[in-house]
C-alpha cells in the first residue's frame, strides 16, 4: 500500500456526504436495473429502444446533444453499460457520427464517474477503512495498479472492448491518477472502443435508421435483437465479476504473503 495511502486521515465533510449519498443511490439504482433485465430478457432493448433510439431519430439536430446527455446519465446507472449506448449510436447517426459521437461522450461520461468515485467513492470506503479492511486494502491495490502501469493501465481498460468503461472510471476515482494523466489516457483509449461498438451497431440494422420501423419490429426479430444487447451485456458483465474475483484474490495472496513474512521474522 502506498506511502501517500497510510498517512491520508479521512474527515467528513458537507462535500463527501453529498457525494457519498449520491454514490450510494447510484448502488441502489444498479442492483434494480439488473434485476430488470434478469427478469425480461427484452428489457434492456426495449427501454434504449423506447427512451434512447427512437426519440432521438425523430428530433433531428438536437439529437447530438440529447446523446450526449445521456451517454453522461448513463454512466451514473450501471448496470446498462456504455457499451450499448456506443453501439446504439451507430443506429442513430450511422457509423462515422456514431464513432465521433461516441468518443466526446466518453470523455463527458468518463470525467463525471472519475469526479463522482473520487469524491464520494473514495469517501465511503476510507470512512470505512478501520472497520473493513479489504475496503482500506482495495484502495490501496488500485493506488499502486495505476502507480506501476500509469497511463497505459487506463489507455488498456479503455481500449479493449470486453472491459467496462464505467468500472474503469470508478476505479481510476479511487486512485491517485493524476486528472490529466486519466483524460488523455481516456481520449486515446476511447477511439478505437467507439470505432468498434459503432462497426458492431451498424451490423444490426444497416443503415435502415427507420424510426417506425424500429418502433414495431416483428416478435422474432425484437427477441434476436435484444439477444445481441443481452450478448454485449452478459459477456461485459461476466468480464467485471471475474475483474472483481481476480482483485479480491491478489488481495488475499499479498496479505497470506505478508503474514507468512511476519511469522518466520517472528521465528528466527
């Protein structure tokens, strides 16, 4: 664990309450969607179908903005990954706007989860650090994740397509990143995911960006193509949990390491 890491004291204060508050809706809100989605196996297309797709086919220009907007509310509530947002955005401006578009939201949706992990993430768990270790432990693990690989630890996170972008966000709000470090390491690692998700999208419709015909898609076809979303969805998720199992282990391992140190110290 990091020098910087030990000696930091926590303190409450007006700022990291809110923060923190708001972090611990954002929990709230996942576990719900995600047991949405476990429920109805159409529920994730059809709601960025509905509320996502559709409304923005039909205003036109102010589409550009409304995308944007959401791709930043989006990343406030996980478990609907950015990727299916990316990957919707072919659907709406084709794949050259959908790949453009979609790097500016990252960067948008990628500075709002760094500043809400940072102030209110980080917050939680140092408040709990004393009480539960593995929190006070975690945070270390990531401080001295981003120490040894800098910048290239977020360009990778942010590049391959099977690891979540939002996750990566959180995480990098819970170490000691330096904020320009973190933006260029997004913008360079945003390219090619947004370049891929948009070559994905643009594989499930074409160009048939018919707002009708999206609208009232044919029951076999609705199933198929939530299939694909649920696909994403699944595969991205499964990569998070083994992400989440892998740290907790490493966790484990150092701390066994370091104890069997202690003990043979203790012995000679």
């Amino acid at each position: 664990m990091s020098e910087n890491h030990k000696k930091r004291k926590f303190e409450w204060t007006k700022k990291k309450v809110i923060m923190a508050i708001i972090f611990i809706i954002i929990v709230i809100i996942s576990v719900g969607v995600f047991i949405l989605t476990l429920m109805d196996e159409t529920f994730l297309f059809t709601i960025i179908r509905d509320y996502f797709i559709v409304p923005l086919l039909e205003i036109g220009f102010w589409a550009v903005f409304v995308f944007l907007f959401l791709m930043v509310i989006q990343s406030l509530i996980a478990p609907i990954p950015s990727e299916l947002i990316l990957l919707s955005g072919s659907l709406i401006f084709g794949f050259w706007w959908g790949t453009v578009l979609g790097v500016i939201g990252s960067m948008f949706s990628a500075a709002i989860t760094y500043y809400v992990s940072n102030k209110g993430g980080r917050a939680i768990l140092e408040a709990t650090g004393d009480k539960l270790s593995i929190a006070d432990k975690m945070i270390g693990l990531m401080d001295e994740w981003i120490e040894s690989w800098g910048i290239w630890a977020i360009i990778v996170g942010r590049a391959v397509p099977l690891i979540m972008f939002d996750p990566v966000s959180y995480a990098a709000g819970l170490s000691n990143i330096k904020a320009k470090q973190y933006y260029i390491a997004t913008l360079i690692g945003s390219i090619p995911r947004a370049f891929f998700f948009a070559f994905l999208g643009n594989q499930v419709f074409g160009d048939n960006r018919d707002p009708d015909y999206i609208q009232n898609l044919p029951p076999g076809r609705l199933e198929e193509v939530s299939g694909q979303f649920n696909t994403i969805f699944y595969i991205i998720f499964g990569v998070l949990v083994l992400m989440l199992a892998l740290a907790n282990l490493l966790v484990y391992i150092r701390e066994k390491k370091k104890n069997n140190e202690v003990s043979k110290k203790i012995e000679e």
